[in-house]
C-alpha cells in the first residue's frame, strides 16, 4: 500500500493550456504525497469531440473541428522540442479521430462516439505527462481502461466496482511505488474490449473509485474555483470560503442549485470516508475546502443556496379522490419528464413547485401538459419565482429558527415554506426580482 496517498484529479480548465498544465504540474511536483494524477481533456476539447462524433456531418464541418482540436493541442505542443515524441503521437491521434469522425457521419453508434471522446482524455494525459518530465519528475503514462472495468451501457457506462479493485491492486498500485502515474478519467473498457465513457463530468468519479480502491488518504479536485463559498460571491462578495463541510451539507447545496461538485459523483469517497479537497489550480495559495463525513465544527447554518427560474403549480377543486390524485399528478410529471422540487398539501389542494432552470426544454408547463391535469382539478401557474434554502444542521432540533430568519424577511412576500422535511435546510419561495436581494439580507444577518 501506498502510504498518505493523494489521488489528484484536474479538471479541464487545469489542463486547458500550456500554463494552465504548468502550474498544475507545479502543484504535483511541490508535494510528495500526490502520485496518482487522473485528468480531464483540455477544456473544450470534449465537447468538439462529440460534435464529431454525430451522425450526417460534412466533411467541411468535420475539417474547421479538428482544426481546432489541433490548434489546442498544438498551442500546447508548440512549447515543446521537434524531436520530442509527443508530436508524432498527438498528431497520429488526431488522424484516428479524423478518421473515426468519418465512420461516424455515415452511421449512428454509441460504441463510436466512445471511442472518439476518449481520445481527449488519452490526449491530454500523454502531454501532461511530458510537462511533468519536463520538470524532471519520474512519471509514467498509464491507460486507465487497463483497470476501469464497466458495463457496456456506451456514454454512461457503469464500473464494477469489485473488478476494478482487483485490477488496480494488480496493475497500477505497484507502479505508485516506484513512480508518479498520470491517467485518464472519465473512460473505462467494457468485457469486450470496446472503451466506454462514465458520463458527462465523470472525471471526479474516476479519481473517487481509483481513490477508494487504492485506500487513499485524500482524494483532491483542482478545478477554477477556491473551494464551496457561504453563497455565490458573484452574487454577495463578501461570501466566506468554507474550509470544512460534509457530504451531506454539499450534496444539499448541489441540489438547491448551487454550482459545486456533486457528491454524488464522489460516491466512492462517501463510502469509503475519504475525504475530498476541492480547489483552484490558478489560485491554489487561497485554500480549498475539505468535504468529509465529519466535521470539527457542526454549525447551525452553513450556506444559502438560490435557484432561479422555478414555477409554482396550484391543483383546487380536486375531482378524485386525493391519493389516486397524488399518483395521477406525479404520474403526468414524471412522463414530461419534469423535476419536482417542493410539494405541499392540505386536504384539497396541491401545491409544488417544477424546477426550470435546468431543463432543456423552452416551455415545461406546455398546453397538452394542462390539458391532462385539468381533467382532474383547477391548475394555476405562477412564474418568475425563485427558491431560496437555507443550508444547515440539526435545523428541525433548534426551537426559533425560524422566527430568526423570516423576521429579516418581513417586507418580502414568502411563499412555499419547506420547513421539517430535512433536518439540512428550510427553504421557500420567492419573487425573482427580491430573490438576490434576499440572499444578501440573510447571509449580512446571518453569516458575516
Ligand atoms: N472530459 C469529460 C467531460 O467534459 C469528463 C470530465 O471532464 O470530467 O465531460
Ligand atoms: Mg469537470
């Protein structure tokens, strides 16, 4: 076993460029402990990548995208020595991906496009590794689908976790021994042999299973920002930087909207109570935080997050009987495929509230959608409201919590209030245009 291992995962705007992957390559070569390093492709590359990878693209299309890949790549490359191998390798992969890119234009194939977006992920590594030796650090190249054995579900394909256990004991942990080894995230191999991709963002997955399966001591994110603040500091600049918070706390901020890792892709490292450091390749002297099962310090009130562009739906006059109603509703929902964020009841009237902020979809509440709910009830929408949580602990357990923070609330209409369902956060319902102004009032009162 590898002792204090760090498995450090950088993210694409870590490895976007020249400079960009030089200070990432410092950060690795200034500490010891850190000697699996998992990478992401350059930022941007991946989405090229899939464009190239659907069905009837021309080839003129097809040309202006690997002109690009090749610039990014090249831009980087262009730093390095003639001779050096790398050009001929780079180079040789990206006639692979032209070729492939081809063979995609003509047919539809999940196993393709894998196969085509993972070269971003093998391209990115093969150079990182050559900064690093620049460095003179003593690193190898490994290819992570020697050991991320899943399932051949093609672009979001499902590890085994036992296998891949066995794998890495046998294949990479004695290589930790002797050397740093830079890998690739976000791609694994099927039983056939076919490369298959985890899922858009899956990189911090990978890093968090080759981390539980080598019993790391730490797994570390360097991403673009320094760690999970109090709230959006585009939003309130004097947002704190939490040093320390645990899964459970993020993973509530994750689904209220905030824009942070979600720990559910940090699965593994739940699991196995390891914890996960999240920070700033650009800025690493400002810190990070923590993510952990526990934490020194469990403060009633962590964080405050802000969802926007949520609609409020109000079902009266019920027709059904209210249980079969519920399932009906839920069932209508579910097939418009519409996420629920909130819901509240009383005998005869429903209210909840659909959350649009992520959906691809322009007009969620859609007529055909009304036409089917007002078979059984009156349906009212609102529209331009926001949810705001209030992130925390033990929420449920503190007599006049709530007095406390709705009292600096009075002048503003609240809606929806959630209060007793998680004992991690209170949230309600706002107007758009108080909600900002909202945040700004809590966090002053409550976190400054
Ligand atoms: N490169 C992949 C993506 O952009 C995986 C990752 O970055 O984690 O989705
Ligand atoms: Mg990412």
């Amino acid at each position: 076993m590898v002792k204090k291992l760090i498995v450090a995962k950088f993210g694409g705007t870590s490895v976007a460029n020249f400079n960009a992957m030089n200070r990432s390559a410092d950060l690795i070569v200034n500490n010891s402990n850190i000697r699996l390093i998992v990478l992401s492709a350059s930022a941007t590359i991946t989405n090229i990548l899939i464009a190239l990878s659907v069905v009837n693209t021309n080839k003129i299309y097809r040309s202006s995208l690997i002109g690009k890949i090749s610039d990014i790549q090249n831009s980087i490359l262009n730093h390095f020595d003639k001779q050096n191998k790398l050009h001929k390798s780079i180079d040789h992969m990206i006639a692979n991906i032209a070729i492939l890119a081809e063979n995609a234009s003509k047919v539809s194939s999940v196993e393709l496009k894998d196969e085509i977006v993972s070269y971003g992920e093998l391209m990115s590594s093969m150079i990182f590794v050559e900064i690093l030796r620049q460095k003179r650090a003593n690193v190898d190249w490994f290819d992570v689908r020697n050991v991320m054995k899943t399932n051949n579900n093609f672009g979001c394909a499902k590890p085994n976790i036992n296998i891949i256990s066995e794998k890495v004991k046998k294949y990479l942990e004695p290589l930790l021994l002797k050397k740093i080894i830079v890998t690739q995230g976000f791609i694994g191999r099927e039983d056939q042999g076919r490369t298959t991709t985890l899922g858009r963002g899956g990189s911090d997955y990978t890093a968090a299973l080759l981390g539980e399966a080598l019993k790391a001591k730490c797994i570390e994110i360097w991403t673009d920002v320094p760690g999970i603040y109090t709230t959006d500091p585009r939003l309130v600049p004097t947002a704190k930087r939490i040093d320390e918070i645990t899964f459970k706390e993020a993973a509530e901020m994750a689904s209220f909207g905030a824009k942070i890792l979600h720990p559910s892709t940090l699965l593994p490292a739940v699991r196995s109570d390891i914890p996960v450091f999240v920070s700033s390749s650009q800025k690493p002297e400002a810190g990070g935080t923590y993510i952990s099962n526990k934490t020194k310090i469990i403060p009633l009130l962590r964080a405050l997050s802000l969802l926007k562009k949520q609609t409020l739906l109000t079902f009266n006059d019920l027709k059904y009987n209210k249980t079969k109603f519920l399932a009906n509703v839920f069932n209508i929902l579910s097939n418009y495929n519409l996420p629920v964020d909130i819901i509240i009841s009383d005998k005869s009237n429903i209210s909840l509230i659909i959350n649009n902020s992520d959906t691809s979809i322009n007009e969620p509440i859609n007529n055909s959608l009304l036409v089917k709910l007002e078979t059984f009830c009156n349906v009212t929408i609102r529209e331009n409201l926001s949810l705001i949580a209030v992130i925390g602990n033990n929420l449920t357990k503190v007599n006049g919590i709530t007095k406390m923070l709705f009292a600096t609330l009075e002048p503003f209409n609240l809606n929806m209030i959630c209060y007793g369902a998680s004992d991690h956060n209170i949230s309600f319902l706002v107007q758009s245009i108080d909600a900002e102004n909202i945040i700004r009032i809590l966090h002053k009162n409550f976190f400054e």
